[in-house]
C-alpha cells in the first residue's frame, strides 16, 4: 500500500477514535455527573501514548478532508439519534470499529508490531467501557426517572412507603392498585420494629414492584437490599458511609442519598451517589426530628449546582406541587403521608400525576 494512503486511513480513525471517547466522556461527566468519566479521559491519554511524533505528523501530513469522498454523505442512522442510548451505542460501537482498522492497518507501519498491540488492548477496553456505559448504575437510574427519547415533560413519581403513615385496612392490596395506577419508584421505609418484619415486607413489595415491573429501592438496609435483590439503596445522612455501602452492595446497585442542604447535596456527589433526595421542601410531620425546611428556592439553588437525577421530599401534596415542580423542574417529587394517609391511595396517585408536568 502507498505509503500516504496508509497514513490517511490511520488519520482518519485516530479522529474517529478520539471524537467517539470525547462524546462518551462529556454524557457521562456533564449529563451523568459521574467522576468516573476519568476513565474515559485515560483512555484518549493511553492513545495519545502510541503515538511517537513522527507518526503524529505523518498522519497530519496525509490527511485530506476537503477532497474525502466520504465527507459528504450521512447516512439515515447517522443523522439521527432517537435517545442518550441510541447516542451512547452509536458512539460506543464507533470507537471499537476505529480502533479495530487501527490495529489492522498498524501493522503494515515500521513500528507496527507494538502500536497494533496497544491498540488491541485499547479496543478490549472499548469493550468494557460499552458494558460500563450502557448497563451501568447511571443511565439506569436516569431511566428511572423518566430521561428517555423524548424531552422529558413531567417529573418522575417516587413514592417512599413507611406503613407508620398507612390508615387503611390492607397495604399491600392498597399498594396493587397504586402501582396499577402508576408509580415510576417505590422505596421501603421502615423506622420502627424488628429485622424479620423488615426484611418479609421488604421481599413482598419487592416482587409486587417486579410485577409491576417498577424499580424498587430500599431505604437503610444494605444488607436487606441484598437480600431482596431490590435494584437500589437509599441512605440517610446519619446511615452507612457511601462508600461502605458501596462494597457491601457491589458496583451495580444504584445509591440515593438524602441531603437537606446545598453543602450536603455537592458532598454527595463528590462520594458518588447516583441520586439524591433533597428536602424537606415544606413542613412535614413524616419525621420525629425534621430538618429545616429548605422551601423552592432552596431547590432551585441545588438543582443549577448539581447534574445528578433529585428528588424533591417532604410537605408535598396535590396543592403545593405545581409551585415546586413547575419553577424548579425537579426530576422527581416523593411523596408518603399524601398516598398512605388518603381514603384512596390509588385516587390520590391520579391526583398527584396529574399535577407534576413542568
């Protein structure tokens, strides 16, 4: 092959390459807030390590972009992208297909032998990245709150069930219509009472959410969380570190937190919570020791300073909800008291829903 059609093709996939790592590394460090977009930034550094200055300019000195018979065309799938998945896929799979002409096509270089096999190890991490990427803590969690192909319009319901609050006859029967009616997250709460009690209501809610196939959180309990095979834990200011927790329940499962103030809220982030629970909005008896109100405002201050998915808690009814959801456009709001204390929880749902659009 001559040898500047050589260098072309290399240039051309270097770019590819690098264009495809930046894309995946901006979603996961803007969108998702993830510190683990490092990983990614590594990765474009090990590249940028195979390649010596005199294959750096060679590959400059070749390139062609005004003439490339390939600049003008796009294909139907290139020009468009339905969701952050579709974009995520995309350029997950356009970084593994660069790297593999780059370990081919390396090997007719002088050098070839050692930039085709560091490439070959960077291709296997693509490999891991896309399996890190798309089934991973995060962008589960954003599905759980409603981030999908279209803008999202509405916040998510989350609903934290602590049966102190509960005045009907049959929770569980209750909780079947409710999540008939439309729960987007269910989260066990459970202050008071022995472990076994904790640990078969946690079990029976958790398959009547995978039944309803909703996610199901767990709130304080690692252990239990593990037990029930629940899809994510959630933990107060006063629980497990975040990072302890993270080994007791492995890298899978999502964690919430809740915080009660902007400081609290960015220290979250900063140990790696996927989400965050952010209140009391509002005056709320749901705690013997309720923390100071952080009213709208407090909200709206926290949601421009953080990227991660928030759930807005605390004093919320079908009354005060636009007032919160539509200035703030919180990516949730939870509720307790205002679904268990109702004559008819699932009626008080279809109220709730039909005030959460931004």
């Amino acid at each position: 092959m001559e040898e500047k059609r050589l260098y072309r093709v290399l240039d051309a996939n270097l770019n590819r390459l690098r264009e495809g790592l930046r894309v995946l590394e901006e979603y996961q460090r803007l969108v998702c807030d993830d510190h683990g977009s490092g990983r990614i930034k590594s990765l474009r550094h090990r590249l940028r390590e195979l390649l010596d200055d005199r294959l750096r300019a060679a590959c400059l000195a070749a390139r062609r972009a005004g003439d490339d018979v390939g600049a003008g065309g796009q294909s139907a799938s290139e020009a468009l992208r339905s969701d952050a998945g579709d974009l995520l896929q995309a350029n997950c799979k356009r970084t593994q297909e660069a790297a593999r002409v780059l370990e081919e096509y390396g090997k007719l270089l002088p050098v070839g032998d050692s930039f085709s096999r560091g490439i070959k190890e960077l291709r296997f991490s693509l490999y891991e990245l896309e399996q890190e990427i798309l089934a991973g803590r995060r962008p589960q969690v954003r599905r759980w709150f409603g981030y999908g192909a279209r803008e999202k319009r509405a916040a998510a319901f989350y609903l934290v069930v602590d049966e102190k609050f509960y005045s009907g006859r049959d929770l569980f029967a209750d909780l079947s219509r409710v999540l008939e009616t439309g729960v987007d997250i269910v989260q066990w709460r459970q202050k008071e009472g022995d472990d076994a009690t904790f640990l078969e209501k946690a079990a029976r809610l958790r398959e009547l959410c995978r039944e309803f196939e909703t996610p199901f959180v767990v709130n304080d309990r690692p252990d239990i969380a593990l037990l029930v095979k629940a899809d994510g834990l959630h933990l107060g200011q006063h629980d497990l570190p975040l990072a302890e927790a993270r080994r007791l329940v492995g890298p899978q499962m999502p964690i919430g937190r809740s915080t009660h103030s902007l400081e609290q809220a960015l220290k979250a982030v900063e140990e790696g919570a996927d989400y965050l629970g952010f209140g009391p909005i509002f005056t709320t008896p749901s705690k013997a020791r309720p923390d100071p109100t952080v009213g709208v405002e407090g909200l709206v201050e926290m949601l421009g300073r953080v990227a991660l998915p928030v759930v807005a808690i605390g004093g919320l009814d079908p009354d005060n909800l636009p007032a919160v959801v539509r200035p703030s456009r919180v990516p949730a709001v939870a509720v307790i008291r205002a679904v268990l204390a109702a004559p008819d929880p699932a009626r008080a749902v279809r109220e709730l829903r039909s005030r959460l659009a931004y």
